[in-house]
C-alpha cells in the first residue's frame, strides 16, 4: 500500500510538476513570441482566454505608431483574435496626435474606438469618458501583480480609469565598457585630472560627454558621441527637460509642488533651478550627434542602442534595446539613477543650498483606457488583460522598441533579465535595483496631470526648442513658458488647474 | 415645365454645397467665438479669441510671415524651374516622351512618404547626403540650423511640386499657336528675343493661373513641415497651418485654433486677390 501510495504520489507530483511546461510547450508553439517562457497561469493567460468566444464581434483599438506600443497592441490583436474569434481592427496613429484622435469623438459624443491607447497623463481629461476597470479585473491575478505606485498612476480618486500595460521611468544608460574600463579612466584622468566614473551630476556627465565626443572610442571605425536625448520639439521633449530639472529644482525641504506653488499656483518654470538645467541641456547640444537637436525617441533609442553614443537617459528602450540580442553593445552597458546636482534651488528662501541632491522622475508611461460608450466593454478589458498577462509582459519587456516596462512587482527580479534575455548578472542586478530604489525614493517627481496638460507640456517644448535652437536664452525661453503657464491656468481656471494638482504633490510630498 | 419644379432639381446640388462649405465655414466662425478645448464645451465668449490672436499671440504673425516667404520662395523656383523644364521638352529633343514622364514623377509621389525619405537624406549622422559631402570637409546641419532647415524645406517642397507647375505651363506651351513664332523666325529674332518677346508674354494668363494655384497650395504647407521639422528646430520652421495644428489637433485648444483659421482664411482671400490683380498687371500690362 505504501508503495502504491507513493508511486502515486511521485505520478501527481511529476504531473503537476511538468504540466505547466506541458502547457507552456502547447502555448508557446503556437505563439512563437512566448516562446522563452511559455504561458503563464492567470486570469488572463493564453488558456483562458482560449476558452472565451467573441466570434462576430469587433474590437476597435486606437494605438501608437509601430513599433513603440503600436506593434506589441497589434501583435496581441492578433493573437487575441485567434484565441476568442473576434476581429481586431488596430489603428496606428502617431504619438501627438493620440490625445486629439480620442478627445475629438470623446467631445462629440462618439466611440469610434472601444480602447484608446495614451499616455498616463492624460487621466485628467480623458477620465470622464472612460470605463472604470471593473472589479473582476481589479482581482485578477495579473492586476494583484502590479506596484503600488503604478496602480497610483492608473487611478484617480481611487478609481481606476487607465489598465496599466507598461510603467516608465527615465534613468542613466552609460556605457559601461567604457565607464568602468580601467585604460579608459586612466586616459581621462590623464587629459582631465578628473575621474571616470558613473556620472553623479548633471555636470559631470556634461564633461564625461564632451569628452567622448566626435572620436572613435570603441574602435568599431565609426566617430561616437557623448549623449543621444530627446531633443526635437513636441516630440516627448518636455519630458527630457524635467529629467534634467529635477536635480536643480526639486528640493525635498520645500514640499508644496515642483511645476507650480500649490498655494499660488505661481508657475516654478522659470526659477534659477530650472534655468540651470536648461543652461545645461543647451550646452548638451554640443555634444549629441550631428542631428541630435532633431532627435525624437526612436532616433535616441536607435543612436544610444546602436552603440553610438556614452550617454542616454530617458525611457527603459534604448537600455533594452542595446540589450537585445541583435545588438553590437550587448552586456556592455549600465543603468543608474538620473545624475544629480551638487546644489539645488530653495523656491522658499529663493537661495541655492550647496548640497547634493537628486529626484527620480517617475515619468508617466503608456496607458490604456477602454470608452465608456463602448458596446463591446467587456471584451475590450479581456483584450488588455491578455496584452498584460504574465508570458506577454514578460515577452514584451525583451524586446527594446516595444515601450513595454516594468511596471509589476516580478519584473524586479533579476533573474528573469538573466535566465531569459541572457543579460550579464551585475548588468541585471544594477537594472533591477535602479528601478526598485527609484520606487522607494521619498524625492520622487511625478507627472503633471491636471486639465489641459497638453498645453501646458507643448508650451514647455516650444520655450526648450527655442532656447535650444539659440532663439532666445535659457531665462528668456523659461519667462515665456511661465507667462503661457499662467494664461493656461487662467483660461482653465485656477481651482480646476489646482484641484488636480494637488492629488500629484500629495504623491509627490509622501503623504498618499 | 411649372417654373418652380425646376429648382427642384437644384436642392441635391445645393444640399451637398451647404454640407460640404457653407456648413464647415459657419460652424468655424461659432467654434471661433467659443472656449472649446479640453475642459470646456462650446460655449459662447464673444470676441476673446479673436482679442487674444491680435494682441497677445505674436507666434501666429510670426508663423505667417515665414509661410509667406517659405511660400512665395517655393513657387518663384518651381515656376523658374518649371518653365525652363516645359521649354526643354516643348522642343524636339531625343527622349522627349522619356523627359515628360520622368520630370512628372515627384509630384506622383505621396508627399509624406516622400518627405520622410528627403528626412533621411538629409539626416546629419546617417544621412547620404552628408556622407557624400563629409568628403569635401563639410557637414552641414540641414534639419538643425534655423536657416539650413528653411532651406530644406524650400529644396524638399521645389522638388515635390515642381512637376506641377511644368505640367500647366507645358499644357499652355502646347496650346500657344504657331504664327507669332513662325513671324518671328523670319524676322530673324534670337532665341532670346522670341522667349522674352513671344513666348514669354502669350505664356503670361497660364502663368498667373499656374503662380496663384500653385500660392493656394503652398500657403497650405504642413506636411512638409511635420515630418520633415516639426516646425523646429526651435520655432524657425512653423508655419500658420502647422501652428494651427498644434493649437487646435495637439493641444486642443478648438476654439482659439478656430479663430485662427478663420483670420487666416480671409488674409489669404484678401492677399491672393491682390497678388493675381499684380501679377496680370505685370504681366499682361500690353
């Protein structure tokens, strides 16, 4: 008896043990993009939703351009199409056009799509017309994985309007055959008496960046740049700029609002912190490469993950993709936190403090959202749920120009860069623990998100642009966008503008 | 036939006139006289568009000003260009069917697609263009330099709509009767003398037609604009459509970007008018 027993036991245990690679294996034939991992139990997973019929129904998605969000939201139509029935129409549509293309129906009263895809700072106006996730995907097992702070950023008022589908944040991308390479610092150390090393400061990557800049330094016969960034005006540029602002002008001793004073509503754009980061981004187009004032993201992720450039810092893309396979820099670049600045303004005492500081910018990232005119509600959330399911996700954060990040509390680990993207080990711990200790930072800055926030970001991009382009000076650029600032402010009116903002400082100052 | 049956027949044709332009231009003139944007519906606020536009928005003049001298510099070269083209194959040349193809093919092209081809061309790290000329030491910063971009979009816009323009004015070339050249010939007139004193002046109506169709269009730019600039870098690229874009389709401020269609519509009425009395004054002046 006790043999029949524990041969049973071993027969179940050894089922249960190899079924999920059994069903991984079923899945993942089928689908070769999961095929690293297979599917992965959930609410959402390839199984389940292979059990749901949409046979005759339609779903209607408005998306990015491919291939940033544009081509995992059409690669998982069409496995979703395959796996309920249903007909998947995917429009591609470019980045500062998607908050028109849904505002315009949104206005008039029609749901040309059933799921619009945007960005996360878009909650403010787009939530009137938006479903509410509901609670059945609230439970799910993929949402349960998801981190606080990104439910956060998904909700407001604690409902949530935005299904979260990627998570963003800009950090530091260095390269590290070059940082952390002994000759390399010697070399520097020798022409700079300064050392080479992962930049602290604003102005030290300045330098490090100058100095790589316009030579061959990897010895591939090609010139390298010091910095490839998001330069080109309306192109996400304004996101960049508070990138570089965050280390002059976020000082965690004056609580009460970054973009403006939340007691005034008095716009900080233009204080001598932000002037001096702009100082600095100005002096940055010295050393980006020929063009580089013109770059957008797909020209900074294809420069920076290319290998021609020491430098990048933005969104998690152009790190992923110098980690895809394909790439000639694989294994040889690192990720930091954003660099500081050795002094940082006090809009109170209106005085510089000479202290070092530094501000992760939780920048907002990819968000979805499913219209509440919809007459297909149910399988528009099925269709988000499955595009974030664990084998997707997991898929999807591989692959550089996807714009999928991480956003869940697994995508921490660092073994899943090591054990499926073949990433070196130090290269994976650095990534992970970059993003985590952003999470955990108490000087975080989040997104703008109150009414007409685009335009408040175009003007930020056109005051930039101009100081960039030499039009007029950082201060010049920076007392434009302040003025237009205040016109947005009153225009919107103050209480509706200041209302919403304070749900972001409260984020901001720790206190939700 | 009842007298009155017969405006019957003109409501289809009246019904898709009043849809198609007097309803748009109506709703425009509303929606400029209202807060439409992303927080307010369309509610009436009188004049403060219009107030706003005239004295606090020195962007649009801006933005004009360079569509005027972006416009009016692209149609000079692309009927300078023009003309000598349609000279070329009006005469009987080897290849000329060849030629009359070749020379229409830019404008059959799809201008966005063609621009972002033009974008890579003129790409300062990866471009050809800048490839080719790194050998003679130069580099220049065709998509960064404020005045280099200009010039970029002149040479894309030329290149697109050049063919354009040939095509009129080899339509007209073609229609130009033989006698005056042939009385011409035996008096004896150069070939110079007969363009400037022949050619040139039966050529003046297709002209003014080709110039002003062709200023219509180019006042109009903005494709060329949005993937080839973005109106940068900087601001040195925008021009009023592109910015209207932005105000109205970006930032959603309807209402305001209504108002500036609207002005900018009647200053293209006003403008193109005088600009055609000019042109057949100058031209047709005998």
């Amino acid at each position: 008896m006790k043999i029949i027993k524990t041969c049973l036991t071993a027969v179940i245990s050894s089922v249960l043990m190899f079924s999920p690679m059994a069903y991984a294996d079923k899945w993942g034939d089928q689908f070769p993009h999961i095929k690293a991992t297979g599917d992965i139990a959930g609410d959402c997973s390839y199984e389940e939703m292979s059990k749901k019929n949409y046979k005759g129904k339609t779903l209607k998605i408005n998306t990015h351009a491919v291939p940033v969000i544009g081509q995992p939201t059409a690669l998982h139509a069409e496995q979703f199409a395959k796996l309920t029935g249903a007909k998947v129409d995917v429009t591609h549509t470019p980045a500062g056009d998607l908050y028109a293309k849904a505002m315009v129906p949104f206005k008039a009263g029609q749901a040309p799509y059933d799921i619009v895809f945007g960005f996360s700072n878009f909650i403010n106006d787009w939530k009137r017309y938006l479903a509410p996730v509901p609670k059945k995907y609230m439970n799910s097992t993929e949402m349960k994985d998801v981190t606080k702070s990104h439910i956060g950023v998904s909700s407001w008022d604690g409902t949530m309007y935005q299904y979260p589908v990627d998570g963003d944040r800009h950090y530091l991308k260095y390269r590290k055959d070059v940082i952390d390479n002994p000759e390399m610092q010697k070399k520097y150390k020798a022409d700079t008496g300064k050392e080479l090393r992962v930049p602290r400061t604003w102005k030290e990557y300045g330098e490090m960046a100058k100095y790589f800049n316009g030579w061959d330094w990897d010895g591939d016969g090609e010139k390298e740049y010091g910095s490839a960034e998001v330069m080109k005006k309306d192109d996400l540029m304004f996101a960049a700029f508070f990138s570089r602002s965050v280390a002059y002008a976020k000082n965690p001793r004056t609580p009460g609002g970054f973009f403006f004073d939340l007691d005034t509503m008095k716009p900080n754009i233009n204080n001598p912190g932000f002037v001096e980061a702009l100082g600095d981004w100005v002096e940055a187009t010295k050393y980006v490469p020929p063009g580089g004032i013109n770059f957008g993201l797909g020209d900074e992720i294809g420069s920076f993950g290319g290998g021609q450039t020491l430098f990048s810092f933005s969104w998690d893309d152009a790190f992923i993709a110098a980690m895809q396979d394909d790439s000639p820099i694989k294994n040889k670049v690192g990720a930091a936190p954003l660099p500081g600045a050795d002094r940082v303004w006090n809009r109170t005492s209106n005085s510089w403090e000479n202290q070092y500081n530094q501000a992760p910018y939780i920048v907002w990232g990819w968000a979805v959202g499913v219209a509440k005119k919809s007459k297909v509600k149910d399988m528009a959330f099925d269709y988000l749920c499955f595009f974030s399911n664990g084998a997707n996700h997991q898929a999807d954060l591989a692959i550089g120009n996807f714009g999928v990040n991480p956003f869940k509390n697994s995508d921490f680990d660092p073994n899943i860069y090591i054990n499926t993207m073949g990433w070196d080990a130090d290269i994976a711990n650095s990534y992970t623990k970059t993003l985590l200790d952003m999470e955990k930072s108490k000087n975080r800055v989040f997104p703008l998100r109150v009414p007409g926030v685009f335009e408040f970001t175009s003007a930020v991009a056109t005051g930039t642009s101009k100081a960039l382009a030499g039009q007029l000076s950082p201060q010049e650029a920076l007392d434009e966008v302040a003025k237009e600032w205040e016109a947005i402010v009153q225009r919107v009116g103050k209480k509706a503008v200041q209302d919403a903002y304070a749900v972001g400082v409260k984020m901001e100052d720790n206190k939700l | 036939m009842n007298f009155k049956q017969k405006y019957v027949f003109l409501f289809p044709g009246l019904f898709v006139l009043i849809g198609i332009l007097i309803f748009p231009i109506i709703f425009v003139v509303r929606l400029s006289l209202s807060g439409w944007n992303s927080y307010n519906g369309l509610n009436f606020i009188g004049l403060e568009n219009y107030i706003r536009l005239f004295t606090d928005d020195p962007r649009f003049w801006e933005s004009f000003f360079r569509l005027s001298f972006l416009s009016v510099t692209t149609v000079i070269l692309q009927y300078v260009i023009g003309f000598a083209l349609a000279h070329l194959v009006w005469k009987d040349i080897k290849f000329q069917r060849f030629f009359r193809v070749l020379f229409l093919i830019p404008m059959m092209t799809t201008p966005v697609i063609m621009t972002v081809i033009w974008r890579t061309f003129f790409h300062e790290s990866l471009g050809p263009v800048n490839d080719i000329l790194s050998n003679f030491g130069m580099s220049p910063k065709w998509l960064t330099d404020p005045v280099l971009a200009k010039v970029t979009v002149i040479i894309v816009e030329v290149w697109q709509w050049t063919p354009f323009m040939f095509l009129l004015l080899l339509a007209g070339l073609l229609s130009l009767p033989k006698e005056p050249f042939l009385a011409a010939a035996i008096d004896g007139a150069s070939p110079v003398r007969k363009f400037l004193y022949v050619t040139f002046p039966l050529m003046a109506p297709i002209s003014i037609g080709a110039i002003i169709i062709r200023l219509i269009e180019a006042s109009k730019i903005m494709d060329t604009v949005y993937v080839l600039t973005s109106g940068g870098p900087g601001t040195s690229t925008e021009t009023s459509s592109f910015y209207i874009f932005i105000k109205g389709l970006r930032e959603f401020q309807m209402g305001y970007a209504a108002s500036m269609s609207f002005t900018y519509l009647i200053i293209m009425i006003i403008s193109l008018t005088v600009i055609a009395k000019v042109l057949t004054k100058l031209m047709l002046k005998d």
